[in-house]
C-alpha cells in the first residue's frame, strides 16, 4: 500500500512540475498535446498498423481499469464512512478494509494482463526493447505518457487515497 501511495505521490508532483513549466492554461509548445501514440511508435519501432492496434487494446483497457478504479473508490468510501462513525464497529472496519485491500489487488494483474497482451502485438525485436523499457521503469508499467497502466494519463488514474 505505501508503495501505491509513493508512486501516486511521484506521478502528483512530476505532474504538477510539468503543468507548471506549462504555465496555467497555456498551450504546450507548438500548441499540441504529446501523441502517446507516437511516443510508442518511436520507442518501439512500431508501424501504423501496430500503432492502430495498441490504440485499440488502450482503449479497452482503459475501461477495464475504470472500472476497477471505481469499485476501489465505492470501497474507499465505505471504509471512510465506517471510520466516521462515533464508534466505529471494528470487524466492519477490518472487512471494509480487507475488501478495499483485495479491489486495489486487482490493479497488478491488469497492468501484466495489458503489457502481455501488448506483447501479442509486437515483433521479437520490439518486445525485447519493451522488456527494457518496462525494466527501466522498475516494472510499473509503460512510462509513456497517456498509454497503459502506469503510464502517467492513462485515463484511469490512481486517484484512491
């Protein structure tokens, strides 16, 4: 849990830095936002197709993650109501806690699910490269912004507490 809480803090800040050499509002350099398809297909080598693919399979996992995202915080919030109480019941808040414990366990297998599923679509040279780039990233995912689990805008973003 604390390393979720870390990684959460880390994305926060290097966000925050990013927005603010933006400056607020403002357009990015040349007044586009980055392609994370692109980021990926340089990376990899990838080609159009390819690119189209993963686009794809992103997107599905993308809802998958949503989902799951949502049960954690339909937890968080029962655990939090629990604990408001004038005199929390403790079972039910170590059941809160144990089922909000197990939903967040289902973000790891996802995120392996969507990289080996990733890797259905690649060559051998380019899930070597992927290999190395996840291997880089201490295995948290792809470090591309707006693609895949760990990826710092996927969509569903790690927003529990």
């Amino acid at each position: 849990m604390r390393r979720t809480l870390l990684t959460v803090a880390a994305i926060l800040m290097l966000s925050a830095t990013l927005l603010a050499q933006r400056g607020p509002g403002g357009p990015r350099a040349g007044g586009q936002r980055p392609n994370p398809g692109a980021a990926l297909k340089n990376a990899l080598g990838l080609t159009d197709a390819q690119v189209t693919a993963i686009q794809t399979l992103s997107q599905t996992e993308k809802t998958r993650v949503q989902a799951i995202m949502t049960d954690i915080q339909q937890k968080r919030q029962t655990l939090d109501a629990l604990l408001n109480l004038a005199s929390p019941n403790p079972a039910d808040v170590g059941n809160a806690a144990i089922t909000l414990h197990a939903a967040r366990g289902k973000l790891p297998p996802e995120r392996d699910y969507f990289i080996s599923e990733l890797k259905k679509l690649l060559t051998g040279e380019q899930q070597q490269k992927l290999d190395t780039i996840l291997a880089a990233n201490g295995g948290r995912g792809l470090p591309i912004p707006g693609l895949g689990p760990g990826g710092f805008g996927f969509g569903g973003s790690r927003g529990e507490r």
